[in-house]
C-alpha cells in the first residue's frame, strides 16, 4: 500500500512536466508534418523524389567502419553503394553516419568523406538515436519493391524494365501519404489524457487470466479452448454514469456513449455467452464495471488519468485476427504482450513484438505460467535472450518492463511477484506517462526523420549530379552555340558566294568554249572539225526540205562534240565548288554533327538517263542536277531540235533585226546580198499597215493589193516590181539558198544553246549548299535544345539542391525538440 500510495504521489508531480514535454512533442509533430507535406508537393510539382538503394560492397564493409585518425578518436560509419531502382546506372560509393544527439543522419561520398575524415569529431554508440546496423535502411518510407513471379528481383535492371521512375516516385509519394496520416493519429494519440492498455500475445498464454487479476474479478470469459475472439475493452464504470454494463459495438458505425444506436446493451452476467456465440464474428465490446479498490490501488479507477484496457484475440489464432491486432497496435499507447513460459515466442509473437518495439520502442512483458517451470533460470535466460533481439530498449530496462509470474494463483493467495507487476505497470502507465505515451510518438518520429535524412541525402546527390552533368553541358555546348550564331552569316555568304562563283566560272568557260563552236555554226560551219563529220551536199531545190534537216542534224552533232568539251571544264569547276562546300562543313559544323554522306559524281552530270540517275541517288547520295535532256547531249537525237520550219529557210526575224534595229548591238555584217534583198521583199510583204503578218492580215493585204492593181498608175509599177521579184527569187534558190540554211540554223542553235549554258553547275552548287545549310540549321537548332536542356536541368537541379538543405536543416530542428524531450 505505502508504494502504491508513492507511485500516486509521484504522478501528481510529473503532471505538470508530462504536459509540458505533450506541447513540445505536439509542436514537434506539426513540423514533421509539414515536412513531409512540403516533400509531398515537392515531389509531385519540381522534382522527382528518387527512391535510393543502399547494398553492401561486401562482406567485409557490411559491417561499421572504424577510421581513426591521431586527431580525433576512431568513429563508426558504414560505407554502401548507393543506387536507384529506377535508374540502376546511376550508382556511387556513400558513406552512411548513423543519427546521433544534435546530428543527422549524414549521408557523404565517399571520396569526401575519405578525405574529411580526419576532421570528424568523436561518436560513442550509446548517443546514436537509430542503430547503426539500421542506418543503412528506411524505417517508415521502406518500399517493396520484389517484382516477378517468386517475389524477387535479381537486380536493378529487372526492376527498371517493370517499374518507371514515375512509378516509384508514385509509390513512394502514398508511402509519404501514409506516413501523414500516421502523424494525425500520433497528435490523436498524444492529445488524448485517456490512455489504451493492449493486452495480446499467443493463445493460451492466458491473457484474459492475466486482466482478471489486475482487475482483481473475474469478468473476461476463461477456458481451456482459445475463446476470446472479440475486442474487449474494459473502462471504469464512473465513465458510463457508474453503471456496470455490456456494449456491444455496431459494425461499421463510429461508437459514441451518448448515441444508443451505435450499440447494443447487454449485462456483464452475458459476456461469456456472447463471446461463445459469436466465435467467428469478429466483434468489438465496450466493458464498463467498477473496481472496489482505491485509487492509489487500482490501474482502471487510478483517480488521475482514464485508463482502458484492452483483451485482444491470440495472434495466431487465425491470419485475419492477427492482422486486426497489428493495424489496432498503432492506437495504442501501451503494449502489454503475455507469453506462455511453456512455448516462449512464437514466429507470429516475435514478428509482432519486431514491429511494435520499432513503433513504441518499450513494450510490457509478461511471461505467464512461471510457476509451474521447473528450470526456471534457464527460462529466464532464454526469454530475455529473445527479448534482447526483438526490443533492445525494453531489454534495457527490463527489470521494471520483463516480469515473470503466474496470473492464475494471484487469486488464490498473495503473490509477490504478481504486485510488483502491478506496481511496475501503474508506474510505467501513471508515472512513467512521458516514456509510455509520448515515446511511441518520438521514436516514430525518429524513424521518420532518420527516413527524410536518408531520402533527401540520397537525393541530394543525385541534384548536385545533375547540376555538374548540367555545368559541363553548359559549359561544352553554349561556346558551340554562340560560334554558329555567330558564323551562320558569314557560312551563307561564303555558300553564295561560292556558288555564285562556280556557276559563273562554269558558265564563262563554257561560253568560251560554246561560242566559238557556235558562231562556226552561225556561219554554217562545223563547230568543231572532227574527221568523219562533214557538211551534206545540197541535192537540189525539190530536196530542200530534206537537206535543211541534215544540215540542222551535223551542225548539232558537231555542237555534241563541243559541249562535251564544255561539259567536263564544268565538272572540273563544279568538283571544286562541291570540295569547297565540304570544307566549309568541315570548318562551321560542331563536332558530333554528321557530316553530309552524299558524293559527288561529276559523270552524272549532264546525263540524260533518268533511270541511272535515279539509282545513283539511291545508292550513294549523289550530287545530281538537271532537266529532261539537261544540256546539249545527243542534239543531234533531239526531236525538238531536229525538226524543221519556214525559219530554218528564210530567216525574216533575222534580216529584218539586222536592217531594222540597232546595228551597234549587231556582230554580224549587215552587207546587201541578194538573200538580204529577198528577205526585206518578204519583209515588207509581211507588213501591213504596222502589223505583222496574220490570217486578218493576209486578207487584208489582198484586198488592198487588189485596189492597188485596179489604179491605173499602180498598174504601170507592177510590171517592174514583179520583174524584180522575180529575178531576186531566181538568184535566191540558185546562189544563196545553199549556205544561207546552214547559217539560219545554226543561229537557231546557239540561241538555244546559250539559254542552257551553267544551270547545270548551279543546280549541283545549290543543292550542296541547301544540304550544308540544312545540316547547320539543325545542328544549331539541336545546341540550342541541348542548351536550354541544360539550362532548364541547372535550374531545377541547383534549386533542389537548396531545397534538400534546408530540409536536412528543418528535420534537424525537429529532431532536436525531439531529443529534448526524450532527455527531459
């Protein structure tokens, strides 16, 4: 009684420190919450939070590094190779530094952290917040990434290939959802005075025995057959008007007192009867009863803090139960777990103990049914053992947190054991509130905090490698960029003017090739003297037709022969205009550009076989230019040039340029001949008052002619004027009309000719320089991409470098008040 009484006043005492440390841990939850929201926006708007990977090098570095140094005593770090799995390429040597009092979890290349090392200060084990064989793995933000048909990967490119980096991102962004919505039932938790007792361990641990002898009554329903498969929460009677009472909760709808819909009534005498017929129904019961003894005795009506206690299901009484009492531990602010100390820890007791040492970090053992082993210090021993490795921190204090008893003789007579049980826990859940209450809420927090250091460590790695990848695209690609914009002008003006030369050059040296040739054909000559190639004789005027036709036909081949000439000065110029192109590629285009593959073939040039040329740009890329018959070969095959009009005879256009025009622009002699004599006659008889003449025109000239001869003085100059006709025509077909026709076609000729002279070249020119342009214009437009790429990545890269700083200082602001308060 005199302890009891202590532990009661000992409780008034640590009220008013208890709320206080409830502020600071309530201020400390609003930050994390905060943090993780910023990270949450973070990831989903500016940067893709990347999910690292951290593996052991080997077997060797798996474990702590110890680095010493004369400076400073050694220190504990454990080096890893961090990786992605979204990105498996990416991969580095970090040096990982487990939390410590005042410090993060640092997270450092290797490289930095070899050479830094000398200037780190000392770290005793016994300050570290997360365990260094844990500071290599995430608490909270721990994704299951086993992929495949037998859950498992065999490495990093199994999980890109089925998992994108917004995949993960996603995944990862509702794992930080979660972690939110753990945090509000944490404040939840911590804002309520009342506490929640949970009772649970294996079957037949006897558990409901164990809460009849706190209760010091026999209310929770006892049998050899695992019967308890509801909730049973039992709460002081003082809570329901002092009325001693069954609820039975409606599934589905939130239980409130006050609201007789939400439950069922029923008699405490029913409870054991209820529990039996509903074995298989999971239910959940509000137990309100009374208890006789004093507030300094009694844990439910302790007179300070409202206190419920909770008898759940065996863990592993079936997978469904089970799980309902994994997801009911996280409400609970104390974890009472009974083992049998006949079995000790089953796999479900130990994966239940794992998971909710690392929630609470201190959980209330009891190891019931001591009494009837008979080497009990050996039971005792293998117990702790186990409890050491599943809750290291309720290993520590296990003398208050491990007690070993026998709940069913404690109704029977006094136990000793069984009161310092009693003792223990109204202290650790009275007295001890801060540690049972509130340290659920600060390890989680630590868990979480010690998640961001990692995640945002982690990331910042991958930012300030992207932002030196981004600086030295910056710094390779602007120089480019700015020496193409600053060369495009002068690459169109070299690319004019080379094609302009070479067309020009070309065209020059063909004329004075052509034209020599053709004004031997302008004066019906040969335009080049080739053997085997000569004039056809005249057969006469019956033939004259005919002999206009030949005569056109070995002017034009022998213009074939000329142009061959011409043709291959212009290869030569067109080759050197094309080889200057190249090289001026060669000296604009930025390395990594490639080069043009088309090549130059100056055969192809001037060729008239559509089908080959077709082929060599097909297979090669060729350079070709050109029209249907492009330039002068095969004239002499030309329909177009071969056939034969009135013009090739008399050459009216001619004659009368010759007397009519300007005789300065005129190179041929504008001596009278009686071909010239003709020709004015038929000139002037083709002209009709100013009109050149036309079917109107003819028509009209006959009529006047006919006026003409019906005036009597006209009639007297008819007679001369016919004369004289008539003897310039007899001249005409007899004299001249043999070397006149050579000459009139060869005229046309070389009219046609020189219309053609350096298209050839131009087009091979231009087609070149258009391909270079079109090279350098995508080049350009590629560094440009490239750039702003780069300069997009720099800016996203250097501001999430920032953001991930100062969220290491945040989380380390909030990790101080946390210590501050588990120190207090």
């Amino acid at each position: 009684m005199p302890q009891s009484e202590d532990i009661h006043s000992k409780m008034e005492d640590v009220q008013e420190k208890y709320l206080e440390q409830k502020e600071r841990l309530l201020g400390a939850i609003d930050s994390a919450k905060t943090i993780l929201s910023d990270l949450r926006i973070f990831n989903r708007d500016s940067w893709v939070v990347r999910y690292p990977q951290l593996r052991d090098q080997s077997a060797e570095e798996s474990t702590p590094v110890e680095v010493s140094t004369s400076k400073a005593p050694k220190r504990k770090s454990i080096r890893r190779s961090l990786s992605f799995a979204d990105d498996p390429t990416f991969q580095t040597d970090v040096v990982l530094t487990p939390a410590r009092k005042g410090m993060a979890r640092s997270m450092t290349l290797a490289s930095i952290a070899d050479e830094t090392a000398e200037e780190q200060s000392n770290e005793e084990d016994e300050d570290r917040l997360v365990a260094p064989s844990d500071a290599a793995d995430f608490h909270v933000f721990r994704l299951d990434l086993k992929l495949g048909s037998h859950g498992s990967s065999s490495s990093p490119a199994a999980l890109v290939s089925q998992l994108e980096k917004a995949s993960i991102a996603n995944l990862l962004d509702d794992r930080i959802g979660a972690s939110m919505n753990h945090i509000n039932k944490l404040r939840q938790r911590v804002e309520d005075k009342s506490s929640k007792v949970l009772v649970t361990g294996d079957l037949n641990a006897g558990k409901s025995t164990f809460v009849n002898a706190l209760l010091k009554r026999e209310v929770m329903p006892v049998d050899q057959q695992p019967c308890t498969t509801a909730f049973c929460e039992v709460h002081d009677a003082a809570d329901n008007d002092g009325k001693e009472e069954l609820h039975i909760l409606k599934e589905g709808i939130p239980y409130s007192r006050e609201d007789e819909s939400t439950y069922t009534r029923a008699d405490l005498s029913e409870l054991e009867s209820i529990v039996s017929e509903n074995e298989n129904v999971q239910q959940m019961l509000k137990v309100y009863l009374r208890d006789a003894r004093s507030p300094t005795e009694s844990l439910l009506s302790n007179g300070i803090v409202d206190i419920s206690l909770i008898d759940a299901p065996g863990l592993n009484r079936d997978s469904m139960k089970t799980t309902a009492v994994f997801a009911r531990q996280e409400e609970i602010d104390v974890v009472v777990f009974v083992v049998s100390a006949e079995n000790h820890f089953t796999l479900s007791a130990k994966e239940f103990l794992w998971n909710a040492s690392n929630e609470k970090a201190y959980l209330f053992i009891v190891v019931n049914k001591y009494e009837q082993i008979r080497d009990k210090a050996k039971c005792r021993r293998l117990v702790l053992e186990q409890i050491k490795q599943l809750s290291p921190r309720t290993f520590e204090d296990a003398e208050d947190l491990v007690h070993f008893v026998d709940s069913a003789s404690a109704f029977q007579k006094d136990s000793q054991s069984f009161e310092n049980l009693e003792s223990s826990l109204r202290s650790f859940v009275l007295v001890k509130r801060a540690k049972s209450k509130l340290t659920p809420a600060s390890t989680y927090l630590t868990h979480l905090l010690s998640d961001v250091d990692l995640l945002v460590g982690a990331n910042a790695i991958v930012a300030e490698t992207e932002l030196e990848r981004a600086l030295e695209d910056l710094n390779r690609s602007r120089p480019v960029l700015e020496k193409m914009k600053n060369g495009r002008e002068a690459l169109d003006e070299s690319l004019e003017h080379v094609e302009e030369a070479g067309s020009s050059r070309s065209r020059m040296r063909t004329k004075e090739i052509l034209n020599d040739a053709l004004v031997r054909v302008g004066q019906g000559k040969l335009g080049v003297e080739v053997s085997g190639l000569n004039m056809p004789s005249y057969p006469g005027f019956l033939g004259i037709w005919e002999y206009a036709r030949e005569v056109r036909k070995t002017l034009l081949t022998s213009v074939d022969i000329a142009v061959k000439l011409a043709e291959d000065e212009a290869r030569k110029i067109t080759s050197t205009g094309v080889d200057k192109v190249f090289q001026l590629g060669e000296d604009h285009l930025p390395e990594g550009v490639e080069r043009s593959r088309r090549v130059f073939m100056p055969e192809a040039m001037f060729s008239t076989d559509k089908l080959a040329r077709k082929k060599a740009r097909r297979q090669s890329g060729a350079l070709l230019a050109g029209g249907v018959y492009t330039l002068g070969i095969s004239l002499g095959q030309r329909p177009d040039m071969l056939e034969t009009t009135f013009f090739d005879i008399f050459d009216v256009q001619h004659q009368f340029r010759i007397h009519f025009s300007d005789k300065s622009s005129e190179e041929e002699d504008p001596s009278l001949t009686a071909l010239s004599v003709a020709s004015v006659g038929l000139g002037a008889l083709t002209m009709v008052g100013g009109k050149a003449l036309g079917v109107r025109g003819v028509i009209e000239g006959i009529v006047r002619l006919t006026d003409l001869l019906g005036n009597q003085t006209a009639r007297k100059w008819a007679a001369p004027v016919l004369g004289a006709l008539t003897i310039g025509a007899a001249v005409y077909f007899v004299l001249e009309l043999p070397s006149s026709i050579p000459r009139t076609v060869g005229r046309r000729i070389q009219a046609t000719l020189v219309k053609e002279m350096g298209r050839e070249s131009r087009k091979v020119l231009r087609l070149a320089s258009w391909d270079l342009r079109e090279r350098f214009r995508n080049a350009m437009e590629e560094r440009g991409r490239e750039v702003r790429g780069a300069e997009d990545m720099e800016r996203k890269a250097r501001k999430a470098v920032e953001w991930f700083r100062e969220v290491e200082q945040r989380a380390g602001g909030v990790r101080c008040a946390v210590e501050s308060i588990a120190e207090a």
